[in-house]
C-alpha cells in the first residue's frame, strides 16, 4: 500500500480511538423508552443505560435506525463508539441505503454538541471519507459514503471538495463507479438518493450533476470510461430539450 493509504489509515484509526475515548462513559437517558413489541426488550433497552458495553450488530442496527428516541443525540452518543467501528469496517447494511445512517446523525444534532464531541464526529467523517479515497477496495463503495456524509452534515460541498482535490487512479476508479451509479436518476434530474433536505433536494441533485459534468469527464477518461458513460455524463450538463433531444440521451422512461 501507498504511504498515503498509509497515513489515511492511520488517521481514521486516530478518529475512532478518540470516540472511543470521548464517549467513554455515555449513557441513553434513564427515561428513555422504547416500544418492546417492535424494538426490542427491556432488557435490551437497559443495556443504553449502561456506559461501554457491546450491543452487537442486530441491537445496534435496531438503535441507530429508530426515528422515535426521546433524545436521540444521547442515544447516539452512547454508541458512537461501536457503531463507528462496525460503519467504517462495512459491518453496517442499511436494509434502504446509506442515507438511512446519515439520517441516525442528523437525528442526533451533532453539529449542536459541545466542541469537543461535534469535532470528534467531524474528524471521523471526514479521516474515513478520506481514507475510502485512497482504498481500492473499500469496506463501503466511496458513493455510499459520500452519501452518508452528505445525509449527516446536510451539505455536499465539502465533500465533493475533498474528492476534486484527490486527483490519483483509486479516487477516479471510485468516481467512475458513482457516476454509473447515480447517472441513471440524475438524467432524470432525481438525486439519487432520498434525502431529509427535501426543501433543499433540487439544490443538492443540481450541485451534484453540476459537480459531475464539470469535474468528471477528464478524469473518466483516464479511467477509459466507456463513451456510453462519457456522453451521459456530458449530457448532464444540458437542459431541457437540448438534453432530450441529443441522439445520445437514452431510451428510458422515468
């Protein structure tokens, strides 16, 4: 592996000991409830209320994924530690897509907690963001991710900001394989996943096809992208019926 790959490594392995450490001790409010038809028991929801044990992948899926906590930023807090561990290993699947797990950290109002705690969360991101950049084959495709982050701080542009600067063979490997992903619903003009910023939805697919159109086509090639890929990717970059009536927009029904 690269001395980047390397140094990537080791800063997500830096960004998950410093949860770790500063979540130390979190607990779920001693109030906190659950339904125990369709969430689990109380004995379950007794281990929220006791700091630094293991809930195991099915009751931690069963946390993260309940939109009706009482305060779900405690919750949250009380499992960041296994819970980013299991996320950046790619033990998390999220049964409707990885927006689903950007939802559980804007449920949590991170971005609200103490200084000390909301940068930890950043730092996490932002180290395992980098890192799928530079890893050829990440535990989690670099678009879910992406999607992931986006979902969680409610933005795109750091993100995709980060990706533009990462100019090497595995990041454009990885934006080959989005903008096959995703350039079925954009030609559509849909984002191409469902996002909690529905007021803002058409803001994000607009900057994301914009983003694509722009920064993708040099980089693709490089990546010898089929001329299919390449003409829908240029294609983006148009509207209305100089999009649809370009000999190149595919045959689809939306």
């Amino acid at each position: 592996m690269s001395s980047d790959f390397t140094s990537a490594r080791v800063r997500l392995d830096r960004a998950l000991d410093s949860l770790a450490s500063i979540f130390c001790g979190a607990t779920a409010r001693e109030d906190e409830s659950q339904c125990d038809c369709h969430w689990g028991s109380e004995e379950e929801l007794s281990l929220l209320k006791v700091p630094d044990t293991e809930l195991g992948l099915d009751l931690l899926y069963r946390t993260w994924s309940a939109p009706d906590w009482k305060d779900h930023g405690a919750v949250l807090r009380r499992i960041l530690p296994e819970f980013s561990r299991a996320l950046s290993a790619g033990l998390v699947e999220p049964p409707f897509g990885w927006h689903e797990v950007g939802y559980s950290f804007a449920r949590g109002r991170w971005q609200q907690w103490p200084a000390s705690q909301s940068a930890a969360v950043s730092e996490f991101l932002h180290a395992w963001w980098a890192l799928t950049l530079r890893d050829p084959s990440p535990a989690v495709p670099a678009h879910e991710v992406l999607t992931l982050c986006a979902e969680a701080s409610a933005t795109l542009t750091p993100w995709l900001g980060i990706w533009e600067t990462k100019d090497h063979r595995v990041a454009n490997h990885h934006l080959a394989a989005a903008a096959a992903c995703w350039e079925y619903d954009l030609l559509g003009d849909q984002l191409p996943w469902n996002t909690r910023e529905w007021d803002n939805a058409d803001a994000l697919r607009t900057e994301l096809t914009s983003w694509l159109a722009r920064y993708a086509p040099a980089r693709l090639r490089a990546q010898n992208a089929s001329d299919e890929l390449l003409h829908r990717i240029r294609l983006m970059g148009l509207t209305g019926p100089a999009r649809w009536s370009d000999p190149h927009y595919p045959d689809r029904r939306y």
